[in-house]
C-alpha cells in the first residue's frame, strides 16, 4: 500500500499530530509546530492506528487513538487485539487506555484540553496499569461517532446524509459535510 499521512490541527495552538501509514502495517506519530514549521518524528507502530477515530487535544498535548495488533504475540499487559490510548504526541506509548471489543468501535474526541468523549463501544473501565490522570472520561453520544465530534467541535455540521430521494431511508455510508 502507498504512504498516506493523516493530519490533526489543534484548535487553540499551533500545533498538529501526523499519523503516517505506510509501508505495509507500521504507522509513525509525528508532531508539527505549525508556528516554526519545525517537525519532531516520533514512534513507529507495527499494527494497525484507525485514523478517522484519533484527535488531538486543543491544546496539543495530548492524542487519543484506537489500535491494534492482531494475531498472536506478546501481551504481558493483557491488553488485548484492539484498544483505545491516550499519548503524549509523537509518542503512541499510552498515558490511559481501554480495552477494545474489536476495531470497529473506539476511539475518542477531545471537547477540551481534559475532557474526552470516548467512544460508548470500549469498556470504560481503563486497563488498571493505564488509568487516565486528570482527564475527566464522557461517553460519546449515542448517536454518533468520535470522528463526527471532532468534525462538529471544528465548526463542521452535516448537510446531508446518504438518503434515498424516494424512500428517505438511509443508503449506505455517504455523508456530506459543510
């Protein structure tokens, strides 16, 4: 697979997170100082980050991303294949972290510098070796998804989902956003 970069602006600095996927299943976390242009390159990652299910705090300090790993491996921590984590960017090494059922769920949004909305699907009971210190855990509306979140705290609203002219039923996974 090609290289493909996710960026996550911070709202209140200028700072991002840049999720690099690429070559085949290792993902690199970098910070960008938007102010200086300058870069810091962080970790790499053998497994899988779901980048529509990531965000960066406000301020830039802290990013909240859904993992896995599958297949057999070393798990001493009995973490699990798939789990949501707080970091310090560019580091993926977790501040908090959940357990995942599965990567089709988890993840988080960030409503300000210490309060994220996690995702109603991961246990929110944190993994007792990572419980999150100073950040107050809501769970997402039940209507919508992490990612959605983000997009309305960004000052995106939806303008039209996937609708049959006819029907009005939902058609698949189309979404159009302003």
């Amino acid at each position: 697979h090609p290289c493909r970069l996710s960026v996550y602006l911070a709202r209140e600095a200028p700072v991002a997170a840049i999720l690099r996927r690429g070559p085949n299943e290792w993902v690199q976390l970098s910070s960008w100082r938007r102010d200086t242009d300058a870069f810091e390159h962080g970790q790499w990652f053998h497994g899988r980050v779901y980048e529509r299910r990531c965000d960066i705090s406000p301020d830039g300090s802290l990013f909240v991303y859904i993992a896995a790993k599958q297949g057999p491996r070393h798990d001493p921590d009995d973490i699990g294949e798939a789990w949501t984590a707080i970091s310090h960017p560019p580091y993926f090494t977790a501040l908090a972290l959940w357990r995942n059922l599965g990567t089709w769920y988890g993840g988080g949004a960030f409503v300000s510098d210490r309060k994220l909305l996690l995702d109603a699907t991961c246990s929110f009971e944190p993994h007792p070796k990572f419980k999150p210190r100073g950040i107050r855990i809501d769970p997402c509306p039940a209507d919508s998804a992490p990612w959605e979140q983000r997009l309305l705290m960004g000052g995106w609203h939806l303008a039209e989902r996937g609708f049959h002219p006819r029907t009005h039923r939902r058609v698949g996974r189309r979404e159009f956003w302003e």
